[in-house]
C-alpha cells in the first residue's frame, strides 16, 4: 500500500494510468464491433474465391513481411487481402496469421492488417487497443468514417507506450483528451461507445484519493472522484462526487506488461539493441526494482526483456549472425597463413 500510495501521488505517473486506463475502456467497446465487422468482411471476401478448395489443408505458411502462397487459394486470398489494404505498399506483417486457416478463420484475414506480434491471438476480445486500431486504419472496410481521427489517436497512444519511465504531462493529457473525445464522436454509432467515453471522461477529470475497503472479508481498492463529472459535452451529470471501485494495480500490471511486450517485439524485429532501447530498458529496470510488489508480479516478462538485452548478438551488414567461435576461427586461420608466408620469404 505504500508503494502504491506513493506512485499514485506523482502527477505525471497518474496522468500515464489515466491516459492507459481510457484505451483499455475504449479496447472493451471497441472489440465486439470489430469482431462483428472482420465476420462481414470475411464472407464478403469468401464468396470471391473461386479456385477449389483442396482435400487437405494446405502448407502455405508466412514468414514476417513475407508470403509467397503455393497453392491457387491462397493466391487468391492474398490478392484479396491486398486489394483491401490501404498500405498495400508499406511493411504487411503476413507472419501475423496462417494463410491455411484463410478460408475458415475470419480473425487469421483480420490480422494481416495488424501490426507485428499478433501470431498467437485468435480473437477480437485477445487484442490490445494498438492492434485494434491499426486494423481500422488499414483495412478499407472502415473506409467510411473519418480514419485521420484513428491515426491521431494511434499517435497518442504510441508516445504513451513510448515513455518508459511511465509519465506525461497535463498538457499531453489535455491533448488525448481531444483526440479521444474526436474518435467516440466519430464511432458514436458504435454500441457502447458514447457511455463508455463518459466513463473515459470521468477517469480523465478526476483528482484520485485511494483507501482501503473491505468487501466479504476481502481487502478492496476504493478510487474516489474529488470533482464533479462531466459528459463528453461538458454538461454536469452530477452535483455529487461519484466514487468507482477498480484495481489500481490492475491497470498498472496490464499497461506495463503491453509496454515491455512492445519493447521485445521491438528489439526482435530490428535483430539489434539500440542505444534507445538500452535507455528503455534501464528506466523499466529501475522503476520495477524501486516498485517490488509491481516487480514481483511481474517478473516473468521482466526476465524475457532481459534475456533480450544480455543473450542479444547484433547481426553483421548482411543479417547473418556468425556462428560462436567463428570469429577467433578466422584470427587463428590469419595467423596460419601470416606464418606460411614469412616461412616461404625465409626459404
């Protein structure tokens, strides 16, 4: 309690989990009516396949940014995925999905127009705000709506996955607050969205204080709103303080465990540790080793970001990484033949 009580006195660290704690209500609303949407899309798509379905399940795999189907239908899905791509000539992630579960698996289509890291998720209700959002910006179903409201708030979503030491300032908050408020009033019609960016809001404009509850003999979390609400309009919803119980550790294990996942993907992707990424790493490092009950939970994917930074071999001009001992193979393989020549100069 009294880690957490000091975290949630630092401003900027509450501004980080309020911006974080709006995406994970907005990645709930989001999920149905996305889910609902790829399942209209793949029919759409599965009535153009005209080549024959095989007896077998094809072999056809992807492999990161590449895929070259050997088979007739998945020829043509592809064809089809990429007509309906937006970025058709910028980075696809067709390693995301198995191109043999095309014909009968609507969220395998779906994840093509996501980006990297998605090859184990198998639904809607598995995805993060980031990936969500990528695929409404992506795929040309959503051609209808205003996407720049999408990629300005995929931009602010970014900055806040990409403060590792996990604050923002007021004036950034102000400045998600607006893009948020512009992407509801732009999905309005989307069922859920519009209470659920009221509840976005309170979290938004509310001063915390946290006590301690108990519910059924069980030690609860109790968040309290020190002003009044607002709807998305502004107009006062209540003259009371409204008083939500959640999990404040909650949010923090779910936000930090999507930054350090990103950090991974990051640094496997790239196949080297930048100088940033070194950066990122030492400020998660610190804030968990300063943080022991956050620490403790989440040590598991602690250990992979580490493993990530000590076993990591940067791979040379042409990607290859050398085998272990083939360097001082070559420096002995030098030597020989130094010495084979000053023998031959001396005869």
């Amino acid at each position: 309690m009294a880690l957490l009580a000091t975290r949630m006195n630092c401003g900027e660290y509450m501004n980080w989990l309020k911006a974080g704690q709006c995406l994970l209500l907005l990645q709930d609303r989001l999920k149905g009516y996305i889910g609902g949407k790829m399942l209209d899309f793949h029919w759409e798509l599965s009535d153009r396949i005209t080549a024959p379905r095989p007896k077998k399940r094809c072999q056809c795999r992807a492999a990161r940014k590449q895929f070259q189907p050997s088979c007739p239908v998945c020829a043509q899905w592809k064809e089809l995925i990429l007509a309906h791509h937006n970025y058709k000539n910028g980075d696809i992630h067709w390693g995301n999905s198995n191109p043999s579960l095309w014909p009968t698996h609507y969220w395998e289509v779906a994840k093509v127009y996501m980006p990297r890291g998605q090859a184990q998720v198998r639904g809607p209700e598995k995805c993060d705000v980031a990936a969500l959002l990528n695929l409404m910006n992506t795929c040309d179903y959503f051609s209808g709506s205003n996407l720049s409201r999408v990629r300005e708030l995929i931009k602010c979503r970014n900055e806040l996955m990409h403060s590792a030491d996990m604050k923002v300032s007021s004036s950034w908050l102000k400045h998600f607050e607006q893009k948020l408020y512009d992407l509801v009033s732009e999905f309005k019609h989307v069922p859920g969205l519009l209470s659920g960016g009221e509840e976005m809001q309170k979290v938004l404009l509310s001063e915390l204080s946290i006590g301690v509850i108990e519910v059924d003999g069980i030690p609860k979390f109790e968040l309290q709103s020190l002003i009044t609400p607002v709807d998305l309009q502004g107009r006062v919803t209540s003259q009371s303080c409204t008083i939500t119980r959640i999990s404040p550790e909650e949010v923090e294990i779910l936000l930090i465990q999507q930054l350090i996942q990103e950090l991974c993907l990051e640094i496997e992707e790239q196949g080297s540790l930048t100088e940033e990424n070194e950066d990122k790493v030492g400020k998660i490092k610190n804030f968990l080793s300063q943080n022991e009950d956050l620490g403790f939970v989440l040590q598991g994917d602690l250990k992979r970001l580490d493993n990530l930074r000590k076993n990591h071999v940067p791979p040379n001009a042409e990607g290859w990484i050398p085998p272990q001992g083939f360097a001082a193979f070559l420096v002995v393989l030098s030597l020989a033949f130094s010495l084979a020549y000053l023998f031959g100069q001396t005869h």
